[in-house]
C-alpha cells in the first residue's frame, strides 16, 4: 500500500480500515502488476458487471514514462473499463486525461461527484472516462449506482 498512499491525494484514499474491509468483496481486486519478477505498479478495480471500474491505478514514479500504464491498460481492455479522472484544470491533470485519451479512453458527458472517502471530507468532482466508448445514460447510471450503492457502502 506504500504506492498508493504517494500516488493519491488523502481525500482520494480509503481509510485502512475500510481497504481491509472491501478486500473481502468478491467484485473488488487488487492487483500487483510486475515485470520480470519486479513490481511496476497497481490496479485496484471493481468488477460492476458488463465493466471494470478502476478506482485506482498506479505505476511506481521510478517506472514511469516507460509505457508500462498503456501495457497495463491494454490488458485489461478486453471488457470495457470506467475509470475517472480530476477536471483538467491543471498541467498534471491536463497530462493525465492526455495519457488516457492516448489509450483510447473517451471523455463522458455526465455531471459527476465521487462521493468522499472520509467523514470530514466532502465529495469532490471528477471527469467521468471510459474505454473503448463513451457510456450511455443507463450505462453511466448503472455506475454511479453501484458507486454509492456498493464501493462507498462502508467507506468510513
């Protein structure tokens, strides 16, 4: 978990806790990807039905800029995949939604607030993507359901 305390923001972190918690879901994975025996990075995402949600993804700083996120994706993109990103608003994110278009993920249109992974902390809001196509209204909804519904249900 040392990776993914350094690769996201606090507000954008599940309490130890709650990640101990949902470890035991049968939809939710955590996956150590490794090159040559070596750790690169890691893939923590929801199996929704019909879709993977990427709640989080990291490659270690060290392995960056070698195309090991592309290949990471890519293995992932036989089901259709829902990650999201925040508003690019800023060079770093302006550079992430780049790096996601550049694997074929497509911006959706829906207004969207993750809701807040901690109690002192309100939902903050985030750009909604997906691969190989945009989502329809019932698709997005179906997301944002199982959001609130299922990976948020005990969060804190």
């Amino acid at each position: 978990m040392a990776l993914y305390k350094i690769s996201f923001p606090e507000h954008e972190q599940c309490e130890a806790a709650s990640q101990r918690s949902i470890l035991h879901q049968p939809d939710y994975h955590l996956d150590v990807v490794c090159d040559n025996g070596e750790m690169i990075g890691e893939i923590l995402y929801w199996d929704i039905g019909g879709a993977l949600y990427i709640e989080h993804f990291c490659v270690l700083p060290a392995m960056r800029n070698h195309r090991y996120g592309q290949k990471i994706l890519k293995a992932y993109g036989a089901t259709p995949l829902i990650l999201e990103i925040d508003p690019p608003v800023d060079e770093i994110a302006v550079c992430r939604k780049a790096f996601y278009e550049r694997c074929g993920f497509v911006e959706n249109p829906y207004p969207h607030i993750h809701p807040a992974y901690h109690r002192d902390h309100a939902g903050h809001e985030l750009v909604v993507m997906s691969f190989p196509k945009m989502l329809k209204a019932e698709e997005y909804e179906h997301f944002h359901r199982y959001l609130q519904d299922i990976v948020m249900k005990d969060v804190y």
